[in-house]
C-alpha cells in the first residue's frame, strides 16, 4: 500500500509555480488548488494531502512533524532555522536579498536602523561586517520604511526590481541568492523514505529538464 504524504505549500507567489512542478512530475491534483480558499486539500487517488500555509511557516508545520515534506524559499530556510532538511533545490522563484536605501545616503553612524521582515538574516549579514545595527522588523511594505524616515536601509527581497524602482530606492548590496527548496522532516524522511524518494526524483527529473 502507498504511504500517506502531506505537504506543507506555500500560499503566495511561489504557490502557482510549485504547482505547476507537481502537475509537471505527474501528479494528478484536481481543480480546486487553483480556485479555493481551503486550508487543507486532500487528493486520496494520489495519497497526498496538501496544507496551505503563509511561506513563513512552512518550516515550522515540517519541524513538528505535521507536514513530512513542504515547499519554502532559501530566504525562509534562513530566517527560521529550523530542524529540518533540505532535500532539492527546486530552482523556483528565483530572487535574491539585498541591503537598499534612498539613492545617495550613508548610514547613521551610530546605531543606524535597518526595517526588515528577516531579523535573524539581517543581524547576521551586520554582525559579519562588524556594524552595529538596530533591527526593526516589519511584515511588509518594507520599502516604506526609508521613505518615511522610518529606517536607513531596508534588507529585503528583490525580484524583478520594480518595487524599489518604483519608490525611488536604489540597492546597495548583494546579500544571498534565493530559490525555493523542498524540506523534509527528519523523522518522516527515516519513516517514510521510499515514498520521500520517490517524489523528489520525479520533482528532480522535472527542474533538471526545465533548468537544461
Ligand atoms: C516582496 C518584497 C519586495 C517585492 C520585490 O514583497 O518584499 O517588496 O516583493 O519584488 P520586485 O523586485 O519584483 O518588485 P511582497 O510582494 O511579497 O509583499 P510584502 O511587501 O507584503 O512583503
């Protein structure tokens, strides 16, 4: 008999691009993933249950053992730290972090404010380049905060670039490139490994093509 999986999925932007990969790998998964507000969506013909959760928490769901697998981007791996694997680099939603500001400015030379969703990458990116910051964590918006004299810089991500553009901000410094990962909880990889396996080799397969 098939194992049960269940899937943390990260609702958002990543979300239409990860399904599309699981479609690509041959996963029949029905109509309602891409018109519906439920949290849960289970897809007995294939043994797989999906749980829809802010991209943020998707570790968190896989650590406590409630997903076994989940899909999360490189930035959130970072934030969280969580007890986790990874287990492909699904090469998705490709972005990156950077330090940005208003065009022209230094920062306060003491204790200068970064505005951040990523406290924990921040403080470390500072802490390596021996500054002393104040973090000031935000939920979004975060390109608001040296506008309005809120912060000196902002550590946030950058896709297209347009969000800075369009505020008038310029990027100072590369941080880390970012893609979204598959994760696994431990135990469940150990449990349930044949299953586990056998899904990442077909996602593997599918980047492997797409990345070619
Ligand atoms: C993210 C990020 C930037 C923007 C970058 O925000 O925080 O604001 O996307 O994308 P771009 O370079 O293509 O403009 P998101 O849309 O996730 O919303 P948020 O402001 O609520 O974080």
């Amino acid at each position: 008999m098939m194992t049960e999986l269940t899937i943390a999925m990260p609702k958002g932007r990543i979300f239409d691009e990860a399904l599309e990969l699981l479609k690509q790998a041959g996963y029949n998964l029905p109509p309602e993933f891409d018109d519906s507000r439920r949290l849960i969506i289970e897809v007995p013909e294939e043994k797989l249950t999906f749980i829809l959760a802010k991209p943020m928490d998707v570790p968190t769901y896989v650590e406590h053992g409630v997903a076994d697998l989940g899909i999360a981007g490189k930035d959130v791996m970072l934030e969280e730290e969580r007890d986790v694997y990874e287990l492909l680099d699904l090469k998705i939603s490709p972005c990156y972090l950077a330090v940005a500001g208003l065009p022209g400015t230094t920062m306060s030379e003491v204790a200068p404010k970064i505005a951040t969703k990523y406290p924990t990458i921040a403080s470390g990116y500072f802490r390596e380049q021996g500054e002393q910051v104040e973090i000031i964590k935000l939920n979004g918006s975060i390109e608001l905060a040296p506008m309005i004299g809120l912060a000196d810089r902002i550590v946030d991500i950058v896709s297209t670039g347009r969000t800075l553009k369009e505020n008038g901000l310029v990027e100072y410094e590369k941080i880390v490139g970012i893609t979204s990962r598959l994760i696994v909880n431990p135990v469940s990889y150990r449990m349930k490994d044949e299953r586990i396996d056998e899904l990442a080799e077909r996602l593997r397969d599918v980047v492997s093509r797409i990345t070619v």
